[in-house]
C-alpha cells in the first residue's frame, strides 16, 4: 500500500474561536458524518469494496451481493448522494465506479484491515 496515495487534512483550531462550530474539529467532522453514515450499512460497504477494485453494473453488483436489483439500486442511490460513486451511462445501463482513488485507497485499506482481523482471530493464528 502506498502511504503517498492519500492525503488527508487535519482538522485545526488556527482561524477559529474557541467553540466556533464552522472551525477545526466541528467543521471536519460534519463534513465527515454525512460520509460516514453512507458508508455504515453493510450493504453500503461491500459495494464500495467491489467499486474499488473495478467499475460494475447494477446487474453485476446485484449478482455479486446477492441482494436484489432494488435494493442495490436504493444503495447506490445514497452513495451517490454522498458524492462516493459515480454512474456512466453505457448504452441502456449505468458502469458505477467510486468517485477517487482518494476514496478507494482507504476503502481496500480498510478491507485488509478486516482480512488481518479475521486471521489474527482464526485458531492457531
């Protein structure tokens, strides 16, 4: 993993009063929140898994989940609105990709986090 992949900014104090909702800590985490709660549903959180590795269809994504067309739709529709995936319209259907690398880095990153979890926990690891 590329740790020069993603970059991220620190929330600060500097330019804000103290207690100024819209400065430093307050203003990142209610730009996150809304980011995180898209991405809390588990549903939510395998598509992201599968979008970024590679682009994917409603039909593929829907395969790949097992879960219906409906709700995969219903779920991308939230990424969406939360500015994570992206639609390209290809013919009749829609390719859904993640929206950045600066997205999809952490999401794999996330991934592998959870695959060392498991085999930590897994007996005679």
């Amino acid at each position: 993993m590329d740790d020069a992949t993603v970059t991220l900014e620190r929330p600060t104090t500097e330019g804000g009063e103290r207690g100024d909702p819209d400065s430093g800590a307050v203003a990142t985490a209610r730009r996150l929140a809304p980011l995180l709660k898209a991405i809390a549903d588990e549903h939510r959180l395998a598509i992201l898994l599968l979008l970024a590795e590679r682009q994917y269809s409603v039909v593929e994504l829907t395969a790949s989940l097992g879960i219906g067309q409906t709700l995969v739709s219903h779920h991308l529709k939230a990424l969406r609105d939360a500015g994570l995936v992206s639609a390209t319209p290809v013919g009749r259907t829609n390719r859904y990709a993640m929206c950045c690398e600066a997205v999809a880095e952490p999401v794999r990153y996330l991934a592998g986090i959870a695959c060392a979890a498991q085999a930590a926990s897994e007996p005679g690891a």
